[in-house]
C-alpha cells in the first residue's frame, strides 16, 4: 500500500469529488502532518510553529463548519500506531461532519473559507482526507 500526504486532490480526486453523488451528512477524517515551522507564503509569524498556524485555521474553520450545519467530531494527537507500518506517522487526527459533500465543497470555494486557507498551508507539510459515510457496520 503506498501512502503520501498531500496537500491538494489531484486531477481524479477532484473530478471524483465535484461530480460524484453521495447523499447525506459525510465525515472527513483528517490525518495531518506539521511543518516543524510555520511557512507563510508573505514570511510572516516566522517564529510559529507549524501546528500553531493550523490551529489558528482549525479554530476558524471550525466556526465556518457549524454555520453550515455541520460540526467537528474530535481532533487529537497521535501518539500510537498501535497496528500497521508508515514511515512517519502523522501528527493530529481530525474528524469533520458535514451535512453533504455538496456543502462542502461549497465552503472549499467560499470568500470565507479563501481568508483562512493560508493558515491551512502554512502549517501544513501535508494530509491525507478521507471521506466516510456512514452505515455498513
């Protein structure tokens, strides 16, 4: 299995993601990676750390997230890999619950969102998202 962080969807993962028609509330699940520093693009806040930058994102898109009738689940530290191997294990696990996919893809192109993306990758050295229904079990 390989697995790479990223910061973007790809080409497929986009053209997935806009056309595709999943109904109802889906969770993101984030597995993100820190920079050691913060690596604002304009060279501001260079004694931050790269988890400072994104906490002040997660505390902004949190709000966003709620205004559109979804809500933050948990985010924690990860402290174990308890089963399975990755070369470096990310640092924080976010979990977001939105209404639909179309909500949140929404948010994604909102002014509101633009604002704050910056502290997203400034803090960011990469990610994986995953989206999750739920059923099934």
């Amino acid at each position: 299995m390989k697995v790479e962080n990223a910061m973007l969807p790809n080409e497929e993962q986009i053209k997935e993601w806009t056309s595709g028609s999943v109904e109802g509330p889906i969770v993101m699940v984030n597995l993100l990676k820190f920079h050691e520093k913060a690596q604002y693009e304009d060279g501001r806040d260079p004694g931050l750390s790269g988890k400072e930058a994104y906490q002040r994102y997660g505390i902004a898109v949190s709000q966003l997230i709620e205004e559109l009738g979804g809500k933050m689940i948990y985010g924690g530290a990860v402290t174990l890999t308890l089963i399975g191997e990755v070369e470096n294990d990310w640092d924080m696990i976010a979990l977001a619950q939105y209404p639909s996919r179309k909500v949140m893809l929404e948010m994604t192109m909102s002014p509101k969102y633009q604002e704050i993306e910056a502290h997203r990758d400034a803090g960011l050295a990469g990610q994986l998202n995953i989206e999750t229904k739920a059923g099934g079990l």
